[in-house]
C-alpha cells in the first residue's frame, strides 16, 4: 500500500508540473545554498543533504518538481526527462558520474 503524500493537492499539482523544467530552469530556481547540496547525475539534478533538511526546505524542493528517492537519500529532480526505464540494478551515478552543479553552463537566449 502506497503511504498518503502529507502534501496538499496544490503542492502535488505544482511537483507534477514543475518536473517538466528543463534542467537551466531548475538551476535558475535554486538558492546558492541548494546548489551547494546538488550534483547533475546524467540528465537529472540529484540534491543530498548530510542531515535531514528542515521543512521549509522540503517543501521548497518538492514545490519545484523534486521528489524525495528514499533507497538514494536524494532528492531528484527528471528536469522533462521522465524515463521509463528504471535503476533498481544499478545505480545511476555509477553509470552517468556526477557533475558538479557550477560546471553547467546555462543556456542563452
């Protein structure tokens, strides 16, 4: 049985559409201090925190498409690419690396 989201409907409209943000706009987004908690792991943003972040940040990150990952302790964000394909057998920073958010050069318009 799947647990009840704690999240309102609003806020699970707005996860919903806000996982379609492109990975620049996600970046855009995001506080310094978030930043500094993410990695680009192949077309996806990954957030880890060394503890459990407060609330306020939970909800902040959720509100912007993330969703919590609880077998990688990440928050991952798809940035559009919802794949169907899964990592149950590996994981997906051993496939991809990870990239340090400040190497991402943002997109021009």
């Amino acid at each position: 049985m799947k647990k009840k989201s704690h999240y309102s409907d609003e806020k699970r409209k707005l996860n919903k559409d806000n996982r379609e943000l492109t990975l620049p706009e996600v970046l855009e987004a995001l506080t310094q201090e978030l930043k500094n908690h993410c990695k680009i792991v192949g077309k996806w943003i990954w957030a880890t925190f060394p503890e459990k972040p407060d609330a306020d940040t939970c909800d902040y990150l959720y509100c912007l498409g993330f969703i919590f990952n609880p077998k990688r302790q990440a928050w991952q964000h798809c940035c559009g690419d919802q794949s169907r394909a899964r990592a149950r057998n590996y994981d997906p920073r051993q496939k991809y690396g990870e990239k340090e958010v400040e190497t991402i050069q943002p997109a021009t318009n």
